[in-house]
C-alpha cells in the first residue's frame, strides 16, 4: 500500500533521490507531517475551497461514501473505502485518494526513470512512511530489486516495529534514517500511540532497534524532531543526546550524524483534508535560539548535529 512517490528529493538521504511512501503506520504522532500515511487503509484528502460541487465525484463513489451536501460540496463517510477513480473524477482537484497497491515491478519502473540523476549525484531510493518496515515484506522485496538494478537505498524509519524485521533489513547494505522522538517511556506513549491500539508502543522498542542498528555498525543518521511541548525543554533533549551520544560506533568511526527537526505546522491543512482536528495552535515554533542550544548540547557530547536535515 504506497500512497505518494516523489521524485528529486535532497532531504532524504545522499544526492537526489526518489521517495516511494509506504502507507499504515504502528504510531500516530500528534505532529505527524503525513497523516494520510498513518492508517493501512486508502483515505480521502478533500479540499472544500476547491470543491465546485459538480457531483463528478458522487457519481464515481456509486453511492458509496460520498453525497452531496445541501449547503454545497460533499459529505464523506469516511468508514467506507474510497474507489481509487473518486479521485481522478474530480475537475477542480478537490478531492485525492491517498493509497493504493501497486507492485514491485510498477514502483521500480517509476524509480528507475531517474537513473541517470542517482548516477550523477550519488542519489538512490528511499523508502518512506508510514513506516515502510510495517509492510516489510514487501519492503525488502523492493529494496532487494533497487540493488539489483544497481540503485542505491535508504530507509526513513521510525523502528516501532519487530526486531525481527529490522534485523531482515540490516543483512542489506542501507541507509538508515532513523527517528530518536524521546527516551522517556511515558512521554512516547501519550504522543504517538494509535487510538485503536491498546497501550500504545513501548518507547523500549525503537530504542533497542537503534541500539541494535548502532552495534552492527549500520550506515545511521539519527532524526530528533523538536517538538512543542513533547520533548523541546532541555531536560528531554539532554536525556536524548545523551543516549544519541552512547550508542556504540566503532573506535574510528565518524561522529555520529543527528539531525534536529524543527517542528512546522506545513502539514495542518492535510488534517483537515482528512476531517480530523490538528492537535497544535497556527504559527507555532520552537525558538531558533533553543534549536541553537541544543545544537551546541550535542556537538559538546560529541554528535555530528545538522539543523533542518
């Protein structure tokens, strides 16, 4: 189930590359900057000022989830599925579906259209999220056809999944982007848990999997993104520096890459899109000054830290 692929990436590993987002997701972070990746099932992103209300998309649903609001543009059902030409039956561009299947062979031959970009730049794949290794399978069958065709590969990951499936994607020579959201167990749980998992994640999970990956002496790049009010007071980002910091790496290895995110509130309208609530107030930031602390914090412990990514 992918539901984006995006092309001339800088942000997501070396070089330019091709971005295939995996959708379905273990969390749910309150801050998410996908959060149509977040359920394992296709949704619709509908935006109302663009809505002409013309019924084109009614007629593709069959009846089936969508109808026309009396005080103009649709109402969703959103308990029922979207057929994928809901979306392509809309003139104004109001409505998009987001999620399909698609095949090893289909995602690859759009890969591979920007070969020789990879080439040139030192680019490759990488597979985002969602958390690609939810579907991990079908993750490893596609990474395993990038390197075939000579492509390299990433991975942007937030490692809440089975230590089994990371231990499968670290036998390949991969890039991991990797997140490092808290280490305080309390604090990750009441942020990213999924309304329809009991307990949420443990935080121990994606903690142990970077230990794991460190201790193999994977290609690692750690992501913090700082968040208001979850982990941006110094206290929660000493406790994850730190532990940034104690990761094993070999003797002469190169400080350990981490990248702070800054949070942004870019992703607020896709909420919306989606009927549900944005959980922070417009024109948040997290000051640069802090950022710039934080920075100096961790360059002191000895981390290679890069601001924005």
């Amino acid at each position: 189930m992918i539901f984006d692929i995006q092309r001339f990436s800088t942000h997501d590993g070396p070089g330019i590359r091709t971005v295939v987002f995996f959708k379905g997701c273990p969390l749910s972070c309150a801050w998410c900057e996908n959060p149509e990746s977040q359920s394992f099932r296709p949704e619709l992103l509908y935006t109302r000022v663009r809505c002409v209300s013309c019924g084109s998309c009614v007629a593709a649903a069959g009846g089936e989830g969508l109808r026309a609001d009396p005080a103009g543009g649709i109402q969703i059902d959103r308990s029922v599925e979207p057929r994928p030409e809901v979306g392509a039956a809309c003139p104004a561009l109001a409505l998009r579906v987001a999620g399909r299947d698609m095949g090893v062979a289909e995602i690859l031959d759009e890969v591979l259209k920007d070969a020789s970009f990879f080439a040139a730049s030192g680019g490759g794949l990488t597979i985002s999220g969602g958390e690609p290794l939810a579907q991990a399978d079908f993750a490893l069958e596609l990474l395993e056809a990038a390197l075939a065709a000579g492509v390299d590969i990433a991975i942007e990951t937030c490692l809440a999944v089975p230590r089994a499936s990371v231990e499968r994607a670290a036998a390949l020579p991969l890039r991991w982007l990797a997140d490092l959201k808290h280490t305080d167990a309390a604090a990750f749980r009441a942020a990213t848990s999924r309304a329809d998992a009991a307990g949420g994640v443990d935080a121990c999970l994606p903690l142990g999997n970077l230990e794991y990956l460190a201790g193999r002496g994977a290609d690692l790049t750690l992501r913090v993104p700082v968040i208001p009010g979850f982990n941006d007071d110094e206290a929660s980002m000493r406790g994850i520096l730190e532990f940034a910091a104690g990761l094993p790496r070999a003797a002469d290895a190169k400080p350990r890459r981490l990248d702070l995110l800054p949070y942004h509130d870019l992703a607020a309208g896709k909420y919306a899109g989606l009927g549900r609530a944005y959980a922070f107030p417009p024109g948040l930031r997290v000051d640069s000054a802090r950022i710039a602390r934080f920075a100096e914090l961790g360059i002191a412990l000895g981390l290679d830290i890069t601001i924005g990514g």
